[in-house]
C-alpha cells in the first residue's frame, strides 16, 4: 500500500501556502481561524476552520462479546446521544494517558490490556480534529469520576446489539459508528 508522500508524488500537488491568519473565536474548546491562502494554481481564497486540540476514544469491552457505550445529552444537537467514552487530550498530555482518564472517569474502568488501532480526522472540511482510537480489555472497576459538567449513563451492550441500533439508527454518532465497526471487524479477527 502506498503511503501519503507515493500518492503526492503520483499526482499534482494541490497544496495550500497560508498567506494570513486571523482568529474569529478563541473559547475553552475551539479555536475558530480565518486563513487567506494561495492555491496551487496561483489563485487566493479564504479558508475558516476550527482548530481542536484532538481526543482519544476508546473501545472498551467488558468481556469478549459486550462493549461499553456511554449516553449522553449533547446540547447542540438538543437530545441524548449513545455513544463510545472519549474526551478531548489536555495540553501536553499523550493520546493514550487521555484514552486511560476518560475510560476511568466517565465508565468507571481502569484496563489492563490496550491497543492503539487507527487515528481518525472526522471532519477534515472544517476542522484539523484528530480522534486517536484504542481498544481496552480486561476491564477493572474502580468508579466512576465525572467532571463536575458531565452527566451520562454507562451502558453494557453486545456488540451485535450495538451494530443492528446503528442500523435502526439508534446509534448515529460518527464515531460510535466507526468504533463500533472496528470492534466488529476485530471480534471476528479480520482485524
């Protein structure tokens, strides 16, 4: 398989030199630009995008068949969402230290087996977010400790039962959704 630098060299290069650089919004997650920038073509546009520090989810399984899954309610959105634990990676803190704090704090878990799978860039036409995707196994309890503005339910749920909700559409979260088929493909060992 062809890296990033093969497929640039096989085809025109179409990068983007950035002429000028203004902030819209800085608040406590996002940081919102403003970019002048040179096309490969000579021409210059506008590019707005949103800055974010990057996150870490987790694919917890709480023994070889069922996964943890996390309901929320997401304001934005204005309803609950059923989703897999992650949380966004603190200044300085290493993807994987993120992963062990959220699995902790919003499940309540501590594991001991983890398995870094994939980095996933959810929404490449408006932001530079990176999740970093982990599996964690043999699961220990040792209690949940939620930030004081987060409120969900943990929930323990066959992964063949958390596939058919994101068939029904009761699981619509992008990551979930992602996540969940990497567990199916790694519970089947194609992966």
């Amino acid at each position: 398989m062809a890296d990033r630098t093969d497929h640039e060299k096989a085809g025109q290069d179409m990068s983007e030199k950035q002429l000028t650089c203004q902030t819209v919004f800085k608040g406590k997650l996002l940081h919102v630009v403003s970019d002048t920038v040179r096309l490969s073509n000579g021409h210059e546009t506008v590019r707005e995008y949103i800055r974010h520090p990057g996150a870490a989810m987790i694919i917890a399984m709480a023994d070889e068949n069922t996964i943890v899954l996390v309901r929320q309610y997401r304001y934005p959105l204005d309803r609950h969402f059923i989703e897999l634990p992650a949380g966004k990676i603190d200044p300085g803190e290493e993807p994987m230290d993120t992963a062990k704090r959220e699995l902790r704090e919003e499940c309540g878990y501590e594991a001991k087996a983890w398995r870094h799978l994939t980095t996933l860039h959810p929404c490449i036409g408006y932001a530079n977010e990176r999740i970093e995707l982990y599996l964690a196994r043999d699961l220990v309890a040792v209690g949940q400790q939620l930030d004081d503005d987060e409120l969900l339910e943990v929930l323990h749920v066959p992964v063949t039962e958390a596939l058919l909700w994101v068939r029904d559409g009761k699981i619509t979260e992008a990551k979930a959704v992602t996540g969940l088929l990497w567990a199916e493909k790694i519970l089947r060992g194609e992966w």
